[in-house]
C-alpha cells in the first residue's frame, strides 16, 4: 500500500516538474520576442486571457457600429454618408477579424456571440453613450478611434501570432478613421457659431468617457501584471492613458475648443499633460450594465442577430451543396 502511494506521488512529482519546464520554455519564447501560433502548447490562462481579450474587442467593434448607424440616413451630405457607411462596413470587418483570431483558440464564434447576448462578455464602455448631435461622429472618429489606436498599435506586437496579424490591417483603416472624425470637427469648429458650440458641446461629452475607454487605473487592474508578462499587453492602462492625453490636448488646442478640464495642466519636469480626477464611479457603473445606452445597445444587437438567422442558414446551406458538388465532382473525376 506504502508503495502505491510513493509511486503516485512520484508521477505527480514528475507531471509537476514537466509542466514546469512547459512554462518555462513557453516564457523563454515570449521573452525571446518570437510569436506564439495556434498550434503552439500555451498555458490554459494564457488562452483565456486571449480569448476575453479578443472577443471583448470583437463585441466592441460590433456594437460600436450601432452609435454611428444612428447618423447614417441622416448625416449632412452624400459625402458625409458614403464616409460613414465605408467606416461602418470597416468596423464589421475588423470584428470579423477578431472573431477569426479568437476562434484559433478552440472557441466557437457562435459561443462568444451567445455570451455577448447574455452579457457574460463585455464590451468597450465607450459605445453605452448616445449621439445626439453630428459633432458626435466626428468626436468619435478623433477621440474614439484615437483612443483605440493607442491602444491597438502596441498590440501589433502581441505575442499570439493570430491577433497581432489582424491588428495590423486593423491599425490600418482606423487610422483613417480618426483622421476622418478630425477633419469633421475641424469643419464644424471652423463653421458658424452655432456649429463650433455644437463641436465643443461633443467634445464636453466625450472627453471623460474617452479617458475612461483605457480601462481602471494601474492599482484597480487585475489583469495588467500577467498580461504584461506574456507580452499581450506592452503598456499599462495609466502609460496609454497619458500617451493619447499627450497626443490629445494639443489637436484640441490647434481647433481652438477647450478640454474640459479646469484642472488640466502642463507639467514642465515630466513634459507631459495632467488631468483632474476621472470619475470612476461612472465608468464602473457603466461597465455594469448602467450605463445610457447598454440595455438598447444589447437589445438591437439581439433583434439584429435573430433577424439574420434566415442569412446565416442559407449561407450554410449554399456552402453544403457547394461541398457536396465538389465531392460528386471528384468521385466522377475517379
């Protein structure tokens, strides 16, 4: 009986030390900068940080199409329109992307959508805002998008082959993205009184919210450390923050509309902008699902889905009988 015991513990002394070593190749890997690909052995909270990570941000580029959707029929010109509409159709592929990406990680596209709809999955806290005016969707293009630039292009260099791939078309056309939202507050900022009040008005709305879009402060994130490890993430939330208010400020000063911010300052020892105090108390209630929008939010993204199904089942079903001529072909080919 002694002797049972001593040779299992040895096997889980043994499968132990073997794991040890898995993990510690796997480091040596990451530290070395060489990709991590889909087939690679990787740790299972590896695998589950990359999968909340890329499937919130392919939930976030999908219901980021609802608040610009909502100035489509609507938008000033043909020009405007078409401009839109093109970003809109970008945003849909960027989740695409995404979804692609996170499904080489053994979860099924269908399985991320179900946990969006049941909001077991999260999302950018920055869609859960209406727009109510056009300036809107030129704040959204300058500080949104260039909010998730910051964010983005360090994730080019993200250790899992598959997302840093897709970052990189994706940094692509979101780059066009923020220019696009720029030029349109430049319009209204240089228009008549009533449309440069309309441009600041935006401006007031979003800032904050923006700020927030980084995610919880260095001291309040759980993730930051471990991710940062593995080289998922190559700046914390603080240092991102900084850099887009860095970037920020000054494109605001050029347009002549004011940050608001009465505490807003420039720190000449460290070179950089500092912000008053953001008001976590609202991001974490809108995070959790109290923010203006997040009930509708979910629930055109549920109607749209269910709408749809008819498209995905004869899509489905096209791709069988394309299969099934194919392999009558080849049989006949024999």
């Amino acid at each position: 009986m002694y002797t049972q015991a001593l040779s299992v513990e040895n096997q889980t002394d043994q499968c132990a030390s073997e794991e040890q070593e898995k993990l510690r190749r796997f480091q040596g890997r990451i530290d070395g900068e060489n990709r991590i690909e889909a087939m690679d052995w990787m740790p299972e909270a590896y695998r589950r940080t990359l999968v909340r990570q890329i499937s919130q941000h392919a939930h976030s580029e999908i219901i980021g199409m609802q608040p610009e959707g909502n100035w489509l029929t609507r938008a000033p010109s043909l020009k405007r329109k078409l401009q839109l509409l093109a970003k809109i159709q970008d945003e849909a592929g960027h989740g695409l992307y995404l979804y692609s990406a996170a499904e080489t990680l053994g979860v099924s596209r269908e399985e991320l959508i179900d946990q969006l709809h049941a909001q077991k999955a999260k999302y950018s806290s920055i869609f859960n805002y209406p727009t109510l005016t056009w300036a809107d969707i030129g704040a959204i293009g300058w500080l949104v998008d260039g909010a998730a630039i910051m964010n983005q292009i360090p994730l080019c260099r993200c250790s899992y082959g598959p997302y840093a791939r897709a970052m990189v078309l994706i940094c692509k056309e979101e780059s066009f993205h923020q220019r696009q939202g720029y030029e349109i507050m430049m319009t209204l900022a240089r228009g008549s009184p009533e449309q440069r009040e309309m441009a600041q008005e935006s401006l007031n709305r979003w800032w904050w919210p923006c700020l927030m879009m980084f995610g919880p402060s260095d001291r309040d994130s759980q993730h930051s450390d471990q991710s940062t490890q593995w080289k998922i993430k190559r700046f914390s939330n603080d240092e991102l923050r900084q850099k887009f208010i860095d970037a920020t400020v000054p494109q605001a000063h050029f347009l002549d509309l004011t940050i608001p911010d009465p505490d807003l300052k420039f720190d000449e020892p460290t070179k950089h902008w500092q912000t008053g105090p953001i008001d976590w108390d609202e991001f974490w209630r809108v995070v959790k699902g109290e923010g203006p929008c997040n009930r509708q939010r979910i629930a055109a993204k549920r109607k749209a889905h269910e709408e749809g199904a008819w498209v995905r089942e004869a899509a489905m079903a096209h791709a069988q009988k394309r299969r099934e001529r194919a392999a009558a072909a080849k049989v006949a080919a024999e």
